[in-house]
C-alpha cells in the first residue's frame, strides 16, 4: 500500500484500492450510514480545510506538541516494560499510524530498539483483518506484538479488538495510546483527554492514506483490507511537519501529571445520550479527537465542552470547524472528557 510515509518508519497492510471507489460527501455519506450501509463501504470525501482552520491547526501543534510528546514518551515507556525488548507495533489505521511511527522513533532514541512497525485494519463491527493478523503471526512470536492506536474516544474499537484477539491466543489485548480518558487501558500516555494534533486533520497528517475500506466487490477473501492514496493532496501533506514537530519536543518536554477517574468512559457517555434524548449510543462521540472528527466526517448535531474549559486552547480548533459548519457548541459538565460530538439523526434534520 503506498502512502507517504518512508518505508523504514511503517509496513501498511493494506490493499490500494485508489480509484476504484469515488468518495462520497458528507451529507450523501451519512445518509446512507443511517440507511443501514455499513461507513467501511465507502470513503468519505476528505475534507479541505480553510485558511482559518490551517491556522487552528498549526496553533494547536505549537501548543500542544509538548502535551503530546511527554504523552508518547510514557506510553513507550510502558510498553518496554511490558514487553521487554522483543515489542511490534501494530498501528490500527488511520489514526494509529502517525503513533505509531512516534513510538517507534522514541524506542529507537530511548532505548536503542529497532522496532518493526506494520499498520493494518479493524473496523467497528466487522472486525480486524485476519489476514493481515495471520501474516504478523507468520513473522513474529504473538507475545510480541503490541496494539496501537491514538486515543480512546469511549472504547467501541477496543472492545472490538478484545474480542477479535480471543482468536489470536497470545496476542496481547492490551491497547497502546497517546490519550485514554474512558480509562480502559494501562499502556497510556495519559488518561487526560488530550488534544492530539493529529486528530484535527484527515489523511493529510496519516500518510495521505484514506480510512479502511471493505467490501466483498473489491476486496476479496485473501485480500487485506483496502485504503485508498489521495495523491492528489502531496502539496497539503503534513505528516511529516507533525511527527517532527512532536519527535523534537521528546527531551525537553515535561511530564505529564497522572490522572485518577472516577468511573469508566461509556457510563459518561451513556448518561450524555439519556440527557439528550439520544437512542444510538454510536452518535454519542466523547472525547476531543472523536469530537474533531464528527465536526471533520459526520452531520453534527451539537458539540458540548467542558464547563470551565470553553476558552480552553485545545478546544479553539473545534470552536473553529463548528462556525464554519453552523453547528452549535454547548457548554455542559463534562468529567472525564473536555469535548462531545454529537451526530444528527436525519429523521430529525
């Protein structure tokens, strides 16, 4: 699969299916998602960011490079001493990717390990790809390879990736990322619900790789899953401009304060859905990056911020995408979280 990532920092197992699939936009995407067409069978048109929010953007990354390297240094920090030497990252793509890269170039400064580093697939209700899973395993020890991801919004692809693994006896269930305030794994940055910068933009800071894509049409029984490359975007790419801007801050930034939850993820997010009349606990999207991305890829109904935090730097991005989609922010006492996305159901738009 060809993004534009160097070939020693991520191994994609994925299967390039540009141009065989036309990307949909937004409001004819989320139409059929709501008809019941499952979102991995299509690809969404990638959003072009405005000036103003290119802006955002690049005040979020100098604000928030340090939060996010001191973030990156703990989560390897606590994958060596889980794994000892022998470690794979395995980033969940998209959002994992650039993680993952970043983790590796911190084990390679910190601890003088060459990690191998391969992104693949797995999709909320359809699974990871077996086969890209079956090639690792042909390769490596299972007690090897450790899951990466960015962050953890309430949990969904975690539970998914828990139940997908018991078929993978010795693969650790354990996810690494940046950001987890649902508070559902131990190999965290932080429980801090971080704004990661990488999560402000699309394929332009993942590699220029779309999201992963199945179906039966184009992807075939021995295939892995697919993503397409959006070359035609080389002249916006900023992947690189964000894994340098982090690697640079790995040594002096400072570390992160540790943060004790009271109570799980999901049981906040099912208590925003009961306040707010919402059935689908699925459009119910807690966390500033899944927040980012309902204001990137989905119909947002409202956004709501943490009480306290409204003028909050990590959350002038989200502000920004909101005014330019004429989608209100609400201010409500959020805990584990500092943002909530929350989709439009169409029946009622």
């Amino acid at each position: 699969m060809k993004s534009s990532y160097r070939e020693e920092d991520v191994t994609l197992l994925l299967k390039d299916i540009t141009g065989q699939v036309q990307p949909l936009e937004t409001k004819e995407r989320e139409k059929r998602i709501q008809s019941g067409i499952h979102y991995c069978e299509m690809l969404p048109a990638e959003y072009v960011p405005t000036s103003q929010y290119i802006e955002a953007y690049e005040k979020a990354l100098q604000w928030e490079a340090d939060h996010t390297a001191a973030a990156v240094r703990q989560c390897g920090d606590k994958i060596v001493k889980e794994k000892g030497r022998d470690v794979v990252l395995v980033s969940l793509a998209r959002a994992g990717l650039p993680i993952g890269i970043l983790l590796k170039w911190y084990l390679k400064k910190q601890y003088d390990l060459d990690v191998p580093h391969y992104g693949i697939s797995i999709i909320r209700g359809r699974g990871i790809d077996r086969n890209a899973m079956d090639y690792l395993l042909s390769r490596y020890p299972a007690s090897s390879l450790q899951m990466v991801d960015g962050w953890i919004g309430k949990g969904a692809i975690l539970q998914e990736l828990r139940r997908e693994l018991r078929d993978f006896p010795g693969v650790s269930t354990e996810l690494a990322v940046l950001s987890d305030p649902a508070n559902l794994t131990r190999l965290c940055g932080t429980h801090e619900d971080l704004l990661i910068p990488s999560s402000c933009l699309n394929c332009t800071v993942s590699g220029l790789v779309s999201r992963t894509f199945l179906r039966p049409d184009i992807i075939g029984p021995e295939d892995f899953h697919g993503a397409a490359f959006y070359g035609e975007l080389k002249e916006q790419d900023r992947s690189y401009e964000f894994l340098n801007a982090i690697a640079s801050r790995l040594d002096s930034a400072p570390p992160l304060p540790e943060k004790i939850l009271r109570h799980s993820g999901l049981e906040e997010t099912n208590a925003i859905a009961a306040h707010f009349g919402v059935s689908d606990i699925n459009f119910v999207k807690p966390g500033i990056g899944e927040a980012t991305r309902v204001l990137l890829r989905r119909l947002p109904w409202k956004v709501l911020v943490r009480e306290g935090e409204e003028s909050s730097s990590e959350l002038r991005h989200l502000y920004q995408l909101a005014r330019e989609k004429g989608v209100a922010v609400e201010s409500y006492p959020l805990e584990n979280y500092k943002a909530c996305g929350i989709i439009k159901k169409l029946a009622d738009a």
